[in-house]
C-alpha cells in the first residue's frame, strides 16, 4: 500500500488545492465545510478529513469531488476498501472523469498483485454482455443515458409529425435518414439502460472490505475452505445471497466461493 500512497499522493493533493465547491446548489455553511475537510487532509489529518467529507454525504451533499476526496483520504489511511467504494461512486456520477479512472486503476493494480496469481483474473472485462456493460459505465452516467433517450425520442416523434409538411423531397428523405438513426441510437441506449438495470439488480459489483478466506459451502466457518483469499479493495460480482453468506466470482468468470455477505459493500 506504500507504493499506492507514493504514486497518488502528488496528484492528490494537486486535486484538492485545485477542486472546488461546484455541485449542484451548494450552500454556503457546505462550501466551508468542504474547504475545511480539504485543509484537514493538507495538515496530514486524514481521520478528521474523511470525517468532515463523511458528514457531508450525509447531509445530502453527493457530488463526485466529495467522493473523490474522500477515497483520497482513505487512501492515505491505508483503507483501500473504503477507497475504491468511493472512487467508484464518484465514478457513476462522473463516468468520464480520468483523475478517477486513473486512481481506480491505480488500486486495482496494487490489490491484484497482493494476491497473486489469482488477482490476475479480477480485472475488467473485455467481452461479451459484462464486458459490454462494464464498458458503457465509464462513458455515460444513469442520467445521461436516461436524458439521451428522451431527447432521441422527441427529436423522432418530431420529425415524423412535420415530414408530411415538408415540401422538398429531399429534405424529407433527410427526415426520414434522421429519425432512422435517432431510433437507433435510441434503441442502443435503451439497450445500454436495460443491461445496467439488469447486472445493478441481479449480479452487481460489490467491493471486498475485510480480508477473507473464501468457503466452498455456505456453512459458515466449518465449511472446507477454497483455498482462495481475496484482499480488501477487490472488488468481485454477487451471485446470490443466502443465510448471510455471499456467494461470489470475479466479473464475468466462474464462481470462486462464499464469503460472509457483511463484508461486502456495494458502490
């Protein structure tokens, strides 16, 4: 964790002299808040800065330099857990952000490599349905997506209403090309949509938060143990639940075992 801290602190603290108060409706007591969070991570008090961000997304303040602060801030506290499900949640309200990304990835890397052969296996991916929807999350927000296709299909209906009264030809072939292409872009983000709903409810991401060696039954502590640690940071996909236990497989793959479902946190 030492290498994390070295490799980001520099860019962290760049972010924080730098990022201001821009979310939505900020009051001024929240904006003072924040910027005392902020000098209590510049005076090395990482406890009393993730602490003050805390109270701020409980007050209703959710907006991604919060979140990304605060990971920042766990970072420093070598909590990798907490720190990854915050960069993650700040990710889904800015899904384009690089100072994210890069953070993300920088963690990731460390976690995988702490374990091992089997940490090679927990990284993104690239095909099929998952890779599909593991893509689209780090190009549109939830919003995003949902304004895209109400915009598609208004600029549709639109122009199926006024093709009649155009009187060019090809202005209304042009028309009709539009409405083709907003349709389909429509479509495609319905799909986009209906795929994130899909994996949200029945197969999400969750973050490990404890070290934990994983169970080949959900038989509780007794169970034959799999052989597998997964380290705090990892972040793996639920498969289902049951009696408080968590069954688990890195995205896309094959499942590896069962955990105690309370030390998983969803971003």
């Amino acid at each position: 964790m030492q290498k994390i801290i070295k490799q980001i602190v520099v860019a962290i603290i760049l972010t924080l002299l730098s990022t201001t108060f821009t979310f939505a409706a900020p009051v001024s007591d929240a904006r003072q808040k924040f910027v005392g969070a902020n000098k209590a991570f510049e005076a090395n008090d990482f406890t009393r800065a993730a602490a003050e961000y805390e109270a701020l997304l409980v007050a209703g303040y959710n907006a991604p330099a919060i979140y990304f602060n605060l990971a920042s801030a766990y970072i420093m506290l070598d909590n990798p857990g907490k720190a990854v499900v915050n960069l993650r949640r700040a990710k889904l309200l800015q899904p384009r952000s690089e100072d994210i990304k890069k953070n993300l990835e920088i963690i990731n890397s460390a976690v995988q490599k702490s374990m091992g052969d089997a940490g090679t296996k927990s990284g993104l991916v690239k095909s099929g349905l998952r890779g599909f929807d593991q893509k689209t999350r780090g190009l549109l927000s939830r919003d995003e997506i949902t304004l895209g296709i109400v915009v598609l299909y208004v600029a549709l209906f639109v122009g199926i209403a006024l093709r009649k009264h155009l009187k060019s030809h090809s202005i209304r072939i042009a028309a009709v090309v539009a409405g083709v292409v907003s349709f389909g872009l429509a479509m495609l983000l319905v799909f986009t949509f209906v795929t994130h709903l899909y994996y949200d409810n029945y197969h999400p991401d969750v973050v490990v938060m404890k070290r934990v060696e994983l169970r080949e039954t959900p038989a509780g502590r007794s169970a034959p143990r799999t052989g597998l640690t997964l380290k705090d940071g990892v972040i793996v996909e639920l498969i289902r639940i049951q009696d408080n236990w968590a069954e688990v497989r890195f995205p896309g793959g094959a499942a590896l075992g069962w955990m105690p479902a309370g030390f998983l946190v969803r971003p």
